[in-house]
C-alpha cells in the first residue's frame, strides 16, 4: 500500500514550510526540481548534487518516452557506497515523477514519437495516434476519447509504466487543454486515474496540462478547481503550454487568472494536505511558490519549448553540441531573463567577471568559456544553484515575516516577473 504523510509546521508564516513523505522517499517544502533530456543534463545534474552546495533541490523529472534510458539514474552516488556521512541530501534520495507528455498524442513531433514507439508495449490505440498526421490523427484521437473503454485501459497502462519506473507521482496523460472538447477530456481521464490509482492503493494523483489560451477563461479554470475537490487527490500536477505569453503587457487578464488558480490550489493544498507542483516551469516558479505553491520543476537546459512545438523547424533547441546548437542561453539570476552568449561576452568586457553571478557554479570561472562544451555543462549547474539559492532566499523571508516585501523588491529588479510585482504590494 502507497504510503503518504503530510506533516505541517503550524508555526511556519503562512503554512509554507511541510514535510511530505511519499512511500519511501522524503519532500520538504518548498522545493527546487530539474527535467533532464539528455546524458549531458543528468550529469550536470548529478554533478550540482555531488557539490554538497544544494539545500532545496529535491526532484527530478522526465518523459515517458526517456524512462528506459534513465532507468536506475537514482542509484547511489559513490560518496553513498564509501560509507561517508553526508550532509546535503544525495541524488539517490530525489523523488521521481514521470511526466506522460500527452501533448505528443496530439503534436506530431518525430523525436518523441520514435521515443514512444521504441517502448515495446505501447498500447496499440496510442501507437496508431501518435503515428498519424492531419484528419487521421484527429479521427482516431476523438474515437479514442469517445471509447471510454479503451482510455481507461490506457490510463492503467500510463500509470503502471511510470511506477514501474519509479515514479512516486503516476499520472495520466492530458491533452492539452484549450476548451470544451480537451477541458471535458481532460477531467474524464484524471477521473479515471484515480479510479484506478484507488483499486491499486497508489497515490491519488492528477495532472493537467492548461495551454494559455485557458487562462483567459475563468469558468476553465473554475471547473478544473471544482475536480480537486471532488476527487480529492493527495496530489496535483499542472504544467502550462505557451505559458511564454505570460509575460506580454496585454496579458493581465491572464495574470490575474493564473493568480487565482494558484492560490486556489494553496487552499486546497493546506485543507486537504496536498502535493502540489508544476512542472516545465522557468522563473515564473518564483511566482509559483510565493503563492503557496509546494515546489517547481525546470528544464536543467531551460527549453521548455520542444514540450509543445508543432513544427520541429520553428523552434530554437540550443540544448547544446549534442544537437548541433553550439552556446545555449543563461539565466540571469536577478534580471530572470535568458541571455545569448553573445550579451554574456558583452557583460564580460563591460564587468571583467566571467558570468553576472556569484553563485558556486560560476564563482570557478575567470573567464567567460566559449568551449560549448564546458559553456554548455556551466549554465545547466548554474541554473540549478540560483534556484535552489532562490529557495533559501524565500524560506528566510518567511522566517523574517516579510515575504511580500521580499517577492516585491525581487520582481522588480526582474526584466521579466515585474509584471508580478503588484500581486505583492
């Protein structure tokens, strides 16, 4: 039987600070977690952990399609094998969660359909989906959608496959959902999820995926909430599409609904004792968290573009030499904006310091590299260390009692989560 505790420090500011275990494996909140996609990803990963500098960064995250290659990437690290007594959490202790990257369902994108394809008991209904292109792949998704049969055979498969893989939050895969039609499915397969997730003993789980086109419509949202409650999960998932769009002038509206929800999901989070996270987040996790949010996730590379692309062409990977890209972008730590290479090598000549940052990852360099393999390898450890720093900084504002203040004065120094400031004045 699933194990879940959720234990509360009442005397924390505002209930932020919990600590949640999931069967064997410990979450304390808040919490920093990174997606990796690649051999290079998992090692700088690992590289960061082994480092003894992370304090809040506790998960990590990957796609169905890469489970069986980073099958066992868990295992314990050598400074475990040797018997040494550490004092920072080793990267055998993050908790696993398996993102089932259902908007490949619905987007044909070549490489991560040959990465589904590639697992051998791929339901055939899915199989054939993901393989059609056009009016085909839209006649057999909503004969799928419509066969409830057939979709709750394929969440138990969903759910299976990722605890198989050792994920402690098995979900079931959402279409991205941008009205009725998606919105309707969307509850009807999370419905089933914990049907099935309760005649197993798992985790009650469920897991939305919301493109920005959603956040303009509150009764969207609403009826999103309205689930919550009614099925009454130990765990919510979300992870938004072209949520890009967040951050243009005319998207108050947007603002304000994203607000909403993830206060919404803070109550739901401290009355019914939740896990609550995003995934595929960037800094807007600040945001996230400040609003009571358990923890988020992000890309070690910072694409999170590829989840939702339609055309392969149109979009930039920079993921490094391992794709052709050569210099990938950097986080800025204060100004949270992702910067070329090339603006880097102008702040070099204008600063002399290597990086605009003075974290532990980029306190080494004297230099600017301009090796992409190095470069590469830099900017992944540095984006893990700002945000765990981050973590740190928001766990002593809440101590101090002047979390508003703190969030305020961040955001406004931020090129980019300034829009978000007057959710804290």
């Amino acid at each position: 039987m699933a194990v879940y505790v959720y234990k509360q420090d009442k005397k924390q500011y505002n209930n932020f600070k919990s600590e949640i275990q999931l069967d064997n494996k410990i979450l304390t909140t808040p919490f920093y977690g990174s997606i990796v996609r690649s051999d290079i990803d998992t090692e700088c990963l690992r590289d960061t952990t082994e480092s003894g500098q992370l304090k809040n960064t506790q998960v990590v995250c990957y796609h169905l399609g890469d489970a069986d290659r980073f099958r066992g990437m868990l295992q314990r690290g050598l400074h475990e094998f040797a018997g040494l007594t550490l004092n920072y959490r080793p990267f055998s202790e993050f908790v696993l969660t398996v993102d089932p990257a259902g908007e490949y369902l619905q987007y044909h994108v070549s490489s991560e359909v040959d990465k589904l394809l590639s697992i051998p008991d791929l339901p055939t209904e899915i199989a054939e989906i993901i393989r059609s292109r056009g009016e085909d792949k839209k006649r057999l998704l909503s004969r799928w959608m419509e066969n409830e049969s057939s979709v709750a055979g394929t969440v138990e498969w969903y759910l299976r496959k990722a605890i198989g893989y050792g994920s402690k939050t098995a979900v079931a895969p959402c279409l991205p959902i941008k009205g009725a039609n998606t919105l309707r499915f969307a509850c009807n397969i999370n419905r089933l999820a914990v049907t099935t997730q309760e005649a197993n003993e798992w985790q009650r789980a469920v897991y939305y995926l919301i493109d920005f086109a959603s956040l303009k419509e509150s009764d969207c949202l609403d009826t999103i909430k309205k689930q919550w409650y009614t099925l009454k999960p130990n765990i919510i998932i979300l992870k938004f599409g072209n949520i890009e769009y967040i951050y243009k002038d005319q998207s108050f509206v947007e603002r304000m609904n994203l607000t909403n929800l993830m206060d919404e999901l803070y109550k739901y989070r401290i009355t019914n004792n939740a896990l609550t996270f995003v995934i595929n987040a960037d800094a807007i996790g600040y945001h996230y968290v400040s609003r009571g949010l358990c923890g988020f996730v992000e890309p070690i590379s910072g694409n999170f573009n590829p989840d939702l692309r339609v055309r392969r062409a149109t979009v930039d990977l920079e993921e490094g030499e391992e794709i052709g890209a050569k210099l990938g972008r950097y986080p800025d730590p204060l100004r949270h904006v992702e910067f070329s290479h090339e603006n880097l090598r102008a702040i070099e000549s204008n600063t002399g310091q290597a990086f605009p940052c003075h974290c532990f990852e980029c306190s080494r360099y004297q230099r600017l590299p301009s090796e992409s393999r190095i470069y590469n390898r830099a900017r992944r450890r540095h984006r893990v260390h700002i945000r765990d720093n981050f973590i740190d900084e928001f766990n002593n504002a809440v101590l101090q009692s002047n979390l508003r203040v703190s969030m305020f004065d961040r955001f406004s120094e931020s090129m980019r989560l300034n829009i978000f400031k007057g959710f804290y004045s």
